[in-house]
C-alpha cells in the first residue's frame, strides 16, 4: 500500500538543488503521496504546480498563522477564489491549509491570528475541505475555534499536546500527525501518545525540510524519505509490525483527506 506523507513544505527553497531527486528517493523508499501545504499566498501557484506535475504530490491552500503579518485582506478572498476554481479540476486541494495559531513565536498579534484562523475555517466549511493544523503553543484556542465554526476534519500536525487534548481533536473528528519530534528519546510525552493512542487516530508526517529526525539532527534538512524510519520506529513503540502501520496510517489519512483517496487510487506515472 505504502505511506503518504501528510506534511512536507516540497516547495521550500531548501529543495530547489535537488527537487526531483528528493522525490524519487521517497518514492524508493515506499512513500506512495507527499501533501505539499501552503504557508502564504506568494506559494499557492507553487504548491499547485507541484501537484498537477507530480501524481505523487498533492497539495493544500491556506494561510500560516506566521505568515498574517505580512497577509492582505483581500488575500482571503483569492484563497476562496482558487478553492473554487480548482475544486472541479484534475488536482482539487486536498485541504484548506496550513491555518492555525502559533502563540510560540514572538510579539505574535493574537486578533489578527485569529482572524485569518476564521475566516479559512468558514472557507472550510463552505467548500467542505478538511483543514491541515498548526497548533504551536495554541491548542486550546484551536479547539474553542473548532467547536465554533464545525468543519469535516482534518488533522492537527506536530501535535505534542496532552491526552486530554488529543482526545478533544478525535472527537471532533481529526486525525494527530506525528513525526520526526517522537524519534528523539527525551520526547517522552510524545512517544506516550504514539503509543497509546488509537491507531486509527493516527497519520504521519515529516514536515520536511523541518523537524529533522534524531538522525538528521546534525544534517539540518529533513527529507520525506525519512517517513520510512519514522513508521519503523511507530512500530517498534506499539509493538506490532511494520506492515500494520503502513496500512492503518495510509487508511487514516485517506479517510480524513477524500480528495487525496481520489489521486491514491489513480494509476501512478513517475515523473
């Protein structure tokens, strides 16, 4: 069946050396999807054009809470406009995002963050699109927001929230994204999760080219490739085999991300 990368900033200049090759060596390595999500308006097009020239690619539109300062107005209104007229094409977006609020970085504007939370929540909602999370330091807001503007799903990437938290996504309906944070053996709290939680809760991501692994962590860039080690690891953690992972996980995130069962199920052509 093999694995689908549910976060991976492809588009990142940190690629631009070795884009294709990046790309064939997750394939190599067993990962069938990469979900490649929008940070800003300035890298709709780039996220898009890397979906429609890659059937291993899909791609996610929206604007990170990081990047509202230097956002417009009007660019809600373009984000709606090319959900809509992208909705009916051969490469629809498989979510609205990456939204959230990150209450981590600094002299960050709360207000303005949670506006543009909002308003891509209603978008959300209006196109019936799951939304992909950033939940830095700002999971509980999240969650009131949630239970306010009620959208299809989605799922909170990088959660490193508590159980108590975890349980409030599942039970409105989303997906945790883990990744190369639980391959670190300090990261006690996240592996607890990993462990524990509902497998069928459940997604994997690398974040790429962030969050490095506790293998890469000398190296700096991460990679999608490094889903492969990461899955392993899950396994290893629940104590069941690999081959459970890679199909549950992959299940999930179809079940959260409809548009991208559609491309999964697609004859794949290696580019």
């Amino acid at each position: 069946m093999g694995l689908i990368d549910t976060h991976c900033h492809l588009d990142a200049a940190e690629f631009d050396a070795d884009r294709e090759s990046v790309i064939q060596e997750a394939l190599y390595n067993d990962i069938k999807m990469i979900v490649v999500p929008a940070v800003h308006r300035s890298n709709f097009g780039t996220v898009t054009h890397l979906a429609q020239t890659h059937s291993c690619c899909a791609h996610a539109l929206g604007i990170h809470p990081m990047y509202v300062a230097t956002s417009q107005p009007e660019d809600l209104a373009f984000l709606a406009q090319e959900i809509a007229s992208q909705m009916q094409s051969e490469h629809p977006p498989v979510a609205i995002g990456e939204i959230g609020l990150d209450f981590f970085i600094a002299d960050f504007d709360k207000a303005l963050q949670e506006h543009y939370f909002v308003e891509q929540l209603k978008i959300a909602k209006q196109y019936d699109l799951p939304v992909i999370l950033h939940v830095r330091r700002a999971i509980d807001d999240i969650l009131k927001h949630l239970r306010q503007q009620k959208v299809r799903g989605g799922i909170a990437h990088a959660f490193n929230g508590s159980r108590q938290q975890a349980d409030a996504f599942i039970e409105l309906g989303f997906k945790l994204g883990f990744g190369g944070a639980l391959t670190y053996p300090r990261a006690l709290k996240i592996r607890e999760l990993v462990s524990t939680l509902p497998l069928s809760a459940i997604v994997l991501e690398t974040d790429a080219p962030d969050i490095p692994p506790e293998w890469l962590k000398n190296d700096r860039r991460n990679t999608p490739n490094q889903l492969l080690k990461i899955s392993q690891l899950i396994a290893s953690l629940r104590h069941i085999n690999h081959s459970q992972v890679t199909e549950i996980t992959t299940n999930n995130t179809l079940e959260i991300l409809p548009n991208l069962a559609k491309l999964f199920t697609r004859p794949k052509v290696i580019h």
